[in-house]
C-alpha cells in the first residue's frame, strides 16, 4: 500500500492567509521528504476556511521545490471555468511538473462558489461532464478547435495564424494527458462506475463513513469491466483523517480537543454539508435523524487517531472493513499545532506504513 497526501485545508477564521497558505506548501513540501506517492490540494474561490483558490497556481509554486512526489489537483471544479482555460493551465503545470502530474476533477461541492459563478440553478453534472470532453477534445485535436455546446464554446478559428503559433492551445507533457481521477463523496456511488469506464480512477473521500467507502469498490470494477480494463485494486485511492503522535495521550489530546484542528474541520465540514441536505454520508442508517449526527458521533467514527501501533492497527482494521485499496490517503489539517502536525506526517511515513505493509505482506 502506498501513502499519499490530500488536503482541502480548513484554517481558522482569522489566521493570516499567508501563513496559512506557507503551512499547506511546507506540509506538500514535507510529503515530498517523507516519500509520499502523491499529493493533492483541493480550491475554492468563495471560501475564508478554504483558502487555496487556484489548485493549478498552488500546486505551480511547488513543481520546482518537490523531487518525486506526483502532485494532483484535488479538484479542478469544472463548471466553474472555460474548457479553454482549463486545458491550456493543465498543459501547463504538467509541463512545470515533466510529468508528475495527476488530472482532479469535479462538478464543485461548495455552494457559494456556485453561485458566484453564476451556476447555481443550472444542472453542474452536465456542466461537468461538457467540460471536460471539451477540455479532452481540446488535447486530442488541433485548432481551431469549433466546439460548440450547451455551455461552453471553443474556436480560435477567426484569429488563428498557425505559422506563428497563435490561436493553438498546448497539449500536455503526458500524452495524450495526465491520469485524470475524480472524488467520489457519495454512498453507492453511480460516478465510480462511469469514471472507472473512461479509464479514470476514483479517490474515496475522506469523510465518508467506512461502510459507504466499502460500496465504491464493486462499482469501480464493473466500471473498469465497462471499459475494458483491468480490475486493480491498487487504482483505489481511499482518504482518512489520522492523527499519529508519540503517545496516545498527545494524540488524543490534538484529534479531540476542543481546539483540535480535526474538530474544527468537521465542525465547519457539518455545518456545510448539513446546510446542503447532505448529513446522510454521515449516517450509518439512513432513517436516523439528523439530530442525531452530532459532531462527536462524526469523529469517533472518522478520525483515527494514537500511537503508531494503535494507527497501523486502526488502518488495517479499516482495510478489512472496505477491502483492498492502493492509496492510503492522509487528510491534511491545520497546523494549530506546527510540530505535532509534522510529527503526524513522519510518524505516518516512517513507523505507521512499514507496519502496515508488513502486515499485509504476512496476510498475502
């Protein structure tokens, strides 16, 4: 199993941005170090919790500071800018990047953003899915492009002067493009099935409860089987909040605390969600009342947190919940506390894997 590193990173109001923003870079920075596989970041534009707005021009300040480490955009939200755009910056950080770059993509889950981009009422799956076929046909053609659909339109054909090399938009490094992944945040996930089929790989969010992470599997395969492609478990990335310190006790203390920055974020995560109609991810039965998804209940059954044997115990007892994935993705949080946030990340690296891989190695 591999380690990776995903983070929509939830500050508190107030920090200075800027502070925040160099504590994401030094946690991705970190990851690099550690020999993490992969690293995400996700954005939003309408957010003072979420601040990286551009997960393009977050991820362009580290391609020359990381050495291994891939980077992906975790996600780009689609309806919420031109294919045009989209395919040109894409191109571009996979060039920075030579290659260490994997494609996130989404419809956009935060509401504000919506509406500020003046999507709110208008059907964002579709929006979603027009985009990137755009942004797809963009790589896979030649300009002057004439795409024409519901909500987007691309043509250079009236000020296209090839001789020059105006009106062309770059094709990636990678080709024919990055490996392009997408979050899956929902029970049962019909997106799975239809990601696997266009050869896309999905990451299971983080603040899903284990027996819903479990129903993306099976629906992964049949989408690989759709496609034509081998059914690999190893394609699987699954995200989970994981607080490892030295010491139960200092590991308790910073994932439940009331000013733990695991607290803060699933404070802020209900609140979000809840105001969306969408307390179900949280539910382990349906018919449960909303009142009964408190912000305890959320994490005790989503955090794990101790010492690294109790993490590494923890992991593969997730693991046999769900079945086997590839990815294990460590959820980034706020450094509230620098040192332990770090220590989390080299304990995770360093003691909780080997454990974990040493085990599933005895099990094979």
């Amino acid at each position: 199993m591999q380690l990776s590193f995903f983070t929509m990173p939830i500050h508190p109001l107030g920090k200075p941005i800027a502070q925040s923003l160099a504590e994401d870079r030094e946690a991705f920075l970190l990851a690099d170090e550690l020999g993490f596989a992969e690293a995400y970041c996700g954005e939003h534009s309408t957010d003072q919790a979420e601040i990286i707005t551009s997960t393009v021009a977050f991820l362009a300040s580290l391609a020359y500071e990381t050495k291994q480490i891939r980077l992906g955009t975790g996600t780009v939200n689609l309806p919420n800018s031109h294919p045009a755009r989209v395919a040109a910056e894409v191109a571009m950080l996979d060039h920075m990047l030579e290659g260490r770059l994997n494609f996130g993509i989404s419809p956009g889950g935060l509401m504000s953003d919506a509406e500020v981009f003046g999507n709110l009422d208008r059907d964002r799956n579709a929006m979603f899915v027009e985009c990137i076929n755009m942004v797809l046909d963009i790589w896979a053609g030649e300009a002057p492009y004439n795409l024409k659909g519901e909500f987007f339109e691309v043509s250079t054909e009236r000020t296209m002067m090839k001789d020059i090399g105006q009106g062309i938009i770059p094709k990636p490094y990678q080709a024919p493009h990055p490996p392009i992944v997408g979050t899956a945040v929902a029970p049962f996930s019909k997106g799975v099935t239809a990601m696997a089929a266009r050869g896309w790989d999905p990451i299971s969010a983080n603040f899903l409860l284990p027996k819903w992470v479990a129903t993306h599997w099976p629906n992964y395969a049949e989408g690989c089987k759709q496609g034509g492609r081998p059914v690999d478990f190893n394609n699987w990335r699954v995200a989970k909040n994981i607080c490892v310190a030295d010491d139960m006790a200092t590991a308790k203390d910073y994932a439940r605390d009331p000013d733990s920055p695991y607290v803060y974020y699933y404070s802020q995560l209900l609140t979000k969600l809840g105001a969306g109609g969408r307390l179900n991810l949280f539910k382990e039965d349906q018919n449960m009342p909303d009142s009964d998804v408190t912000l305890d209940y959320v994490l005790d059954r989503l955090v794990i947190y101790g010492d690294p044997s109790s993490v590494a115990d923890q992991i593969l007892a997730f693991r046999e919940q769900v079945g086997d994935f590839g990815h294990l993705i460590y959820a980034g949080h706020d450094w509230t506390d620098r040192e332990l946030g770090r220590r989390s990340m080299i304990l995770m690296a360093e003691e909780v894997m080997p454990k974990i891989n040493v085990a599933i190695s005895a099990a094979a």
